[in-house]
C-alpha cells in the first residue's frame, strides 16, 4: 500500500528529515509542537553550517583547534595551579571545591550523552568540515563548554584575578566546539546553562569541604 507523501502529518515529515533523537523524537508527538520544533532545530542546523564555513580558513582552523585541545583540560589545569602558586595552601578547599563541583558536571555530562545520543553536526550534514578529532561518539550536550564555563564562574569566584584569563577563553572554547563542526550551537548553549547552574552548588559543596578538612 503506497502512502501519499503529500497527506504525511508535520511529524511524519520532522522525522524524515531530521535524524531522530529521543529529546527531538519526544517533542514531535505534539502535532502543535512539531512544526515549532522542525524549525528550531533548522536553525540550529543552519547556524552550526554558517559557523563551521570559518574553518575552511587555515589559520582560524589552526588557532580553535588549539584552544579546542587546551580546553581539553590543560588551560584548567594551568589556571588550578596557578592558584594554588599565587594563594598557597589557603586555595586547597576551593581548589578541591572545584574538582567536586566538575566532577558532578562530568557525570552528568556523560549521562546526557548516552541517553540523548545525538549525532555530531559532520557525521550527518556533508557540508560541515570536521576540523579536528571527537573525544567521543554523540554531540549533546557540549562536555568542553560545560567545563569551561563551570570553570570559570567557579574557579573565578575563588579567584577573581584570573577571570581576565579564563573569560576570553571560556567563550573561544564554546565558540570553537562550532567552528570545528563537532558541535550544533544548541549543544553549546545546554552546556554552558548545565556548567554555570552547577557552579551555583559550590557554596555548598565547599561548606561541607571545609568541615570534612577543618584543619585547612
């Protein structure tokens, strides 16, 4: 029996264009949502385009490539050490503050990726560039964002000093999860939403550092 494409509901034609993602799929099942939903996740996908034609530029792809890998950790490590140079032992509870507070993001991280297994932006547009090596399969949410902005507002709450630093380079990172095509700008934007609102637990997580560790 052959099916008139031309009577398909707005959910039919979302899902036929779009690859499936339980998040997007769960959206859909509302007929009044569905066109809503299709063109949100258009501009996503158009704006991830737009941003990721910057990388046929051999020097912009090289200099988000590098800040892409020292936003593996590597910047966070140096700023972490950095405090502890500058404030001494004073900085052991909000540096230990902050690996609690990102660890908990790293758990969520992973969490979010598996249960929303969202395909990265090149492995289904052709016209995006992949400019350089996933750390994992799934795209949602962004786990470079998340980290850099949790960094930032919690480690720079600590020590503002730093914030000069750790600003300018939270927002390269996030900008460079597009550029390099691994990333859809919602991604993006879930990350540094789930990072800040975990940084808001630091009080209460260095409160309860500070009591285990009285002697520090």
């Amino acid at each position: 029996m052959k099916t008139d494409k031309s009577k398909q509901s707005p959910v039919t034609k979302l899902t036929s264009e779009v690859v499936p993602s339980p998040i997007f799929t769960l959206m859909s099942r509302n007929r009044a949502l569905a066109v809503y939903v299709n063109h949100f996740i258009s501009w996503d996908t158009n704006l991830c385009i737009h941003i990721n034609r910057y990388s046929t530029n051999y020097v912009i792809a090289t200099f988000f490539k590098m800040i892409s890998r020292l936003g593996d950790g590597w910047f966070w490590y140096a700023m972490m050490l950095a405090a502890f140079i500058v404030k001494g032992w004073e900085a052991v509870i909000p540096l230990i503050t902050v690996i609690l507070v990102s660890s908990l993001g790293l758990a969520i991280y992973k969490v979010l990726k598996v249960k929303t297994v969202r395909p990265r932006p090149y492995q289904v547009h052709q016209v995006i560039v992949l400019g350089e090596r996933p750390l994992d399969v799934f795209s949602f949410p962004s786990g470079h964002t998340l980290q850099a902005v949790l960094f930032t507002a919690t480690l720079g709450g600590y020590f503002p000093e730093l914030l000069p630093l750790m600003l300018p380079f939270a927002m390269l990172v996030a900008l460079s999860r597009m550029v390099l095509g691994l990333h859809y700008p919602t991604d993006v934007l879930v990350g540094g939403a789930i990072g800040y609102g975990l940084s808001l637990w630091a009080p209460s997580i260095y409160y309860v550092v500070e009591s285990s560790l009285p002697g520090l």
